[in-house]
C-alpha cells in the first residue's frame, strides 16, 4: 500500500507540563516526583530526532553532522541522566551545539547553566522568557517568590521572536509564540525525512494553566488570557494529524513533563511517539487536541 500523501504530517506535542493521561499540569513541588529523575530507554523517534528525558520529563535530541539540538535542559539535577541517554545512542553530550527550551520553569531549563558550561552550546530563548530564565525564575510571574523553584540564572546566547528560525546545519526549526504557561513559553515545529518522505513536525511549549494561575485581574500577568486565546489559535493553525504508511500506522500521542507512557492503550493525551502495525489505513487523532480545538475531532 502506498503512503497517501508525499507530505505527511506528524505530530509530537510536547505538552511540557501535562501529567501522564491528565489534562492540566500539576503545579511545581518542593519534592520532585520520583519519576522526573528515573531513567527511561532512549530511543529514535522519527527522522533526526530522539527522546532523551526522563521517564517523568522529556527531553528531545535533534541530530545533524554540525552537532546537534536539544530541547529542554530539565531539572538541576539532570545532566547526568541525559547524557547517559544521549550517549547510549551513539552521540556525544558535548556535541550539543545549541540548547533550546519549551518554557522558563524549573523542570524544564534547571540545568541550562550546567550544560552550557559543558558543551559550549548557544542558549536561545524567546524573548518574554529571557528575564526568567536569566534570574533563575525569581522573576517568573507565579512562582518567583519562592526559593525552592529557583534555578541557577543563565545567561541567554541569543534571544528569540515569535517566527524567528534555529538553524544547524540542514536542520531548521521554527520558534512559535503560544504564551500563557510562561509569557514566553514557545512551540517549535520543523521539516524532518523519514523513510523517503517529508513529515511536518511540530513540539508543543504547553496549552495548560496549572493550579494557582489567575486568568482575571492577574496583576503579575495582567495579559495572560489574552495570551493564552492567541496561543491556542496558534496551535489550531499549525499540523493536526499524521497517516499511515504501508509499514505501519505512524502517530503520535503527547509526551508530556511527566515523559512518554509505555502502554499506547494509554495515549489519552500523553505518552510518546508510537509506531503499531495495522492492515487498514486509518488517522490517529490526537485526544489532546480536543482540549483547545472546538470543532468535534473523529475518534
């Protein structure tokens, strides 16, 4: 059976603060859930990219022959985790040569600092998210007070727009502005080649409002349910669903902070890339989608 389009879409959404099968974000803690930190197999996703979080965080490796890609840098406490990881694929850590983030929160750039000391990579972070990142979120409008979500403060290598490109190599990724989560939290999409055939990519920053954020009369965030309607009509623009191949059906269901899920019975909107055989053509719609898309999407 043939591929039914040349131009086929796949959809990693990287929702950087849904908990595995729920649909808000946990609200950050001053104990680390257990599986933040615990090990999960590395693996190959699709063209050049490659998840190297945690069984709790992801974290995502985009390789070229000029050095390679990662997105999100996770916790303080992570560097060794996702080294191992890296390496395990046959990489090395210190070829990182750029290191971009989803957003300015604790589990997701904590060791941003560390890593930039250890391969030399450029940090490039949206522009709304540069104060935070570079104050270690003391200036972060819902968490900054306290102490025990700080970060070491980063120094951002190059600051980013809304449509502005990341290029390494052949490598181009496309940085979107879907605020709300953080004032700069971003989603990046990309062109990858898997087996002969061109798949729309895109990484979703994180749709969700976590416990404790206020919509109305937020004086920290005066803009942010502004932000957070301008953010989902970002997303409902951008690549919604993937089809099948004659090898398999090729889909996606969300990674998510608390990383993939190994069970795809599971994909309720969180988990990792899936591969599944199947004898019939048929599109996986994504169940996360309905949280933001209004129209009625087909089982």
């Amino acid at each position: 059976m043939l591929v039914r389009s040349t131009n086929l879409t796949l959809l990693l959404v990287v929702a950087m603060a849904i908990p595995a099968c729920s649909a808000f974000a946990q609200p950050p803690t001053r104990s680390d859930p257990k599986d933040w930190s615990e090990h999960f197999p590395p693996h190959h996703m699709i063209g050049n990219i490659y998840y190297v979080g945690s069984r709790g965080l992801a974290a995502y490796l985009i390789t070229t022959p000029q050095g390679h890609i990662l997105i999100n840098s996770n916790l303080k406490t992570s560097v060794p985790l996702l080294r191992e990881s890296i390496e395990k694929l046959g990489f090395h850590f210190a070829d990182i040569k750029i290191l971009l983030i989803s957003h300015a929160h604790f589990d997701h750039d904590g060791s941003s600092a560390e890593i930039k000391k250890l391969t030399g990579a450029k940090y490039m972070v949206m522009d709304a998210d540069v104060p935070v990142v570079e104050s270690g979120g003391e200036s972060d409008f819902q968490y900054g007070d306290d102490p025990a979500l700080r970060y070491p403060a980063t120094k951002v290598d190059r600051v980013l727009h809304d449509g502005d490109e990341v290029r390494l190599g052949d490598t181009v990724l496309v940085a979107h502005l879907t605020a709300g989560h953080t004032r700069g939290c971003t989603t990046w999409s990309m062109k990858v080649q898997n087996a002969g055939k061109i798949y729309s990519v895109v990484i979703v920053g994180s749709p969700n409002v976590n416990p404790g954020y206020k919509l109305v009369n937020n004086a920290r965030y005066p803009e942010i349910a502004r932000d957070y309607e301008r953010g989902f009509q970002v997303l409902k623009s951008l690549p919604r669903r993937i089809e099948e191949t004659e090898s398999g059906l090729v889909c996606a269901a969300t990674t998510s902070t608390n990383g993939p899920i190994e069970n795809p019975a599971q994909a309720c909107g969180c988990g990792n890339f899936l591969r599944t055989n199947t004898a019939q053509p048929r599109v996986f719609w994504l169940r996360a989608w309905r949280l933001f898309l209004p129209a009625r999407l087909p089982d």
